[in-house]
C-alpha cells in the first residue's frame, strides 16, 4: 500500500559517490522517520542505484537527469515528489540527526505557506567550524537583505509544496542559483527562522565553487555567476531599498573572484576583475576581502 511520506529530501548528485553515501546516511539517521529520499543522477559516471543496493531502497527513490546542472536536478525532483514538504541537501554534506524533526515540531506554530529556515555550520577540512548566520524575522526588507548579503542556501529551508506551484528554479543559471529562488519565493512567502544548527556546509577542495575558480574556467564563472545577480535586479527587484544592493553586490563577486584568482588560479585576471569590482564603488564594508586580495598577491608574487 502506497504511503505519502510527510518530508521529500532531495539531493542532486554527480560522481562523488564516497562524499553521497555521508548525505545519505545522514538522512537514513534521521531521528523523524516519515521521509522519502529522492536522489537525482545528474549523469554521473559511478552510478547511485549501485552504490546503494544495500540500502533502504523503499524511501530512496532514483531518478536520472540530464546532465545540465542542479537547477535543473532539484527541479527533477521536486516534480518526482509527491510529499507536502520538502528539504534539499547537498550531494557533498550532511544533516544533524534533529534536522526534520526541528522542522515537524515547527511547522504547527506558523501560517501554511511559511518557509522556515535553520542554520548552517561550515565545516573545514581541519576539523574546525564556523556557525552561519540567524535570520532576524524582521520583515520583508530585511529578508532581502538577509539572503543578498549572507550565505543562506536554499539547503537550510523546509518548503511548503505550494511554493512549487509558484516557483521553480531557472533553469539557465548554475550559480548564485539558490539565491535568485529565494529572493522570488520570498517576495510571497514569508521566511521564518527556528533555532537550530543542523545542516554541515561542508568547506573541501572538490567543491562545486571551487573547481569553478580553475584558471581556464574562472572568467567564464564569474559571468555565469553575475547573469542571475543581473536578471533578479533588472526582472524582480522593484523597490529602491532592494536596487541599492545592486552595486554593492556586483563589486562583492567581482572582488571575490580577483582574490579566488590570485590564490586558486594563476592571478592572471586579478586585476581586471578587481578594476570591475570598484567600477561599482568602493565600500568600506568589503575591507576583509581588498586586505585579502593584497595579502594574497604578495605572498604569490613577492615572497
């Protein structure tokens, strides 16, 4: 007999089976019990049917895609499930035990169509963590604000299905692609805070951001990375306390990408994309990552 599990999970997936099986497992451990899995191949290599044959394969479901990216994975997945809620997770990461059922015990206290929203924990490869940031549940302003300026992660959220009625995400963007949903979604459903830091961002070598900050691929990053800032500014954000944003963003990335260049590439295009972040402006608020970009390049060129 077919049983609607309370709680869809969904993680797009690609040829990291080892880092999978630590997602999966963390899911499998949940302390809430009504969830069903989707894992969405986005044409890997090693393939997750094999890797899981020993596993609970009644609440796991399969799904292949078509090997255009995570957009078009969770929109997979979303549209294979069938649960009143749903969570995603990451391929790369892992959820505390009290993930969904921090999410359960919530839900009854607010209205329907409410997002609620946990916190994340960045976990580095030397052991060491940083916990992420807490929404204040101020208002709409300050929600946009909230996701434009801190890493939130559309992982960190439980989603009514109504959402999905609404809104998926773009499928032609394959960065800042969490970011641009969340600030649609946001501008008709409330997003609201619970306590908890229960989903591990974790910080590796091998992650998506990173490989993209390969020398050959950085310049091509970066414009991919700006396209959903540019649509989101120019299609949805209407109000000047949001369009204020624009300049400050724009110059964030640029610089963040001149420092990622200097010390994960070859620093070839440092500073063309530095002269593009302060053609934005300069902000005092940006100060670590100008230090950064200095330090950086003097320890790559003069030491």
């Amino acid at each position: 007999m077919y049983h609607m599990a309370f709680i869809t999970v969904i993680i797009p997936t690609k040829d990291r089976p080892e880092l999978l099986r630590t997602a999966v497992t963390s899911v499998m451990n949940q302390s809430f019990k009504d969830w069903e899995l989707i894992l969405v191949d986005d044409h890997s290599e090693a393939s997750p049917p094999r890797l899981f044959e020993t596993l609970q394969a009644s609440k796991i479901k399969v799904v292949e895609n078509k090997g255009v990216g995570r957009s078009t994975a969770r929109n997979t997945g979303i549209l294979g499930s069938t649960s009143p809620y749903i969570c995603f997770l990451d391929d790369d990461d892992w959820l505390e035990i009290n993930f969904l059922q921090n999410f359960v015990n919530d839900i009854p206290h607010f209205s329907d169509n409410a997002i609620l929203r946990q916190s994340l924990r960045c976990v580095y490869q030397d052991g060491s963590i940083i916990q992420g940031a807490v929404f204040q549940n101020s208002g709409k302003n300050d929600t946009e604000t909230f996701l434009m300026t801190r890493m939130v992660g559309m992982v960190t959220c439980c989603y009514p299905r109504s959402v999905f009625k609404d809104f998926l995400l773009d499928e032609r963007f394959s960065l800042w692609e969490d970011t641009h949903f969340l600030l649609r979604v946001t501008s008709k459903y409330p997003l609201v805070q619970i306590p908890g830091f229960t989903y591990n961002y974790r910080i590796h070598d091998h992650m998506n951001s990173r490989l993209y900050m390969e020398p050959d691929r950085i310049e091509q990053s970066l414009l991919a990375n700006l396209a959903p800032m540019l649509d989101y500014f120019d299609q949805y954000a209407s109000t000047s306390s949001t369009q204020k944003w624009k300049s400050y963003l724009l110059s964030q990335k640029k610089l963040e990408y001149a420092v990622s260049d200097v010390v994960y590439g070859n620093g070839e295009k440092a500073f063309d994309f530095l002269k593009e972040s302060l053609k934005h402006g300069f902000f005092k608020s940006h100060w670590r990552l100008y230090l950064g970009f200095f330090k950086a390049w003097v320890k790559k060129n003069l030491l």
